[in-house]
C-alpha cells in the first residue's frame, strides 16, 4: 500500500513539475497574460511586447529597502485590480548594478515611477509614490483609455 501511495505522489509531481517549470519559463507577457495582478521583474522585460496590449507602469529604485518604494508598491498591490481593469502591468527594477534595458533606456536617478502608454510613449514620470486613483486618473484621459471605455459600452 505505501509503495502505491508512493507511485502516485511520484506520479503527480511528475504531472505537476512540467506545468509549474511552464509557468516560469513563460514569458513575462505571457505571465501577465495568465494574471493580470502578478508584479513582473524587469530584467526579462522586452518593453515593446506590451505595445498595444498593455500599458506599464515601471517602478524604479536603489535598493527593495527604499521607504519610496515600499510605500509605492504598497499603494500598488492595494488597488491591483484597479489596474487590472485599465491594462496596467507593474513592472519592478530594483537594481543598478544590473541595469536593465527599461533602465537603461528610461534613465531613473533613484526612485522614480513611470507610466508607459499602450502606445510606448512615456506618458508620466514621478520622482515620488503616486497611489492608485491618481494614476487611475491619468489613464483615464488617454485617447485610448476613452476610447476603450467607449467600446465596452
């Protein structure tokens, strides 16, 4: 009976691993695709396959222990599904040393919070938090947030 029981776990870790190792091999549009919520490092991030799809926000910083960052992440995982609703994909990047290429193209000094259009136009650009109502706000007087909020009438 046990080496039964044993078969079957086997088994399933067997079923489960290809689907967990498919997840993490997703690509980051793929990822935010599946969950609208999920919080995506920028490392891995091609800014141009959100064109159209998506509209970023970047949340830029030194170190994960900047009090800026924390608060503004807070803010941002508070009212995710806010943003869910509007197209926005957070993205994270919280280390120089390893400059991505959002970094490098988006040059932040410290803390900054970037809000990138479907379009790839940088539309806002924030050297302090900015909470959920107020980015709210800005994308809904984008041409194309009207324009969308529009059509799902």
């Amino acid at each position: 009976m046990n080496s039964r029981l044993a078969s079957l776990a086997i088994a399933a870790l067997a079923a489960i691993s290809p689907r967990a190792q498919a997840a993490e091999e997703a690509t980051p549009l793929a990822r935010w695709q599946a969950d609208p919520t999920v919080v995506l490092e920028a490392q891995d991030i091609a800014i141009e396959d959100f064109h159209w799809l998506a509209r970023p926000v970047v949340v830029f910083a030194d170190s994960p222990a900047d009090p800026r960052y924390r608060q503004q992440m807070a803010l941002l995982t508070e009212r995710i599904d806010d943003l869910a609703l509007r197209d926005v994909v957070v993205i994270v990047d919280t280390d120089p040393s390893a400059p991505s290429a959002l970094r490098t193209g988006l040059r932040p000094r410290g803390f900054m919070l970037v809000l990138i259009g479907k379009d790839g136009d940088v539309r806002l650009r924030k050297p302090f938090p900015w909470d959920v109502r107020e980015l709210s706000r800005s994308i809904d007087k984008m041409p194309l947030r009207q324009q969308e909020i529009r059509d799902r009438r």
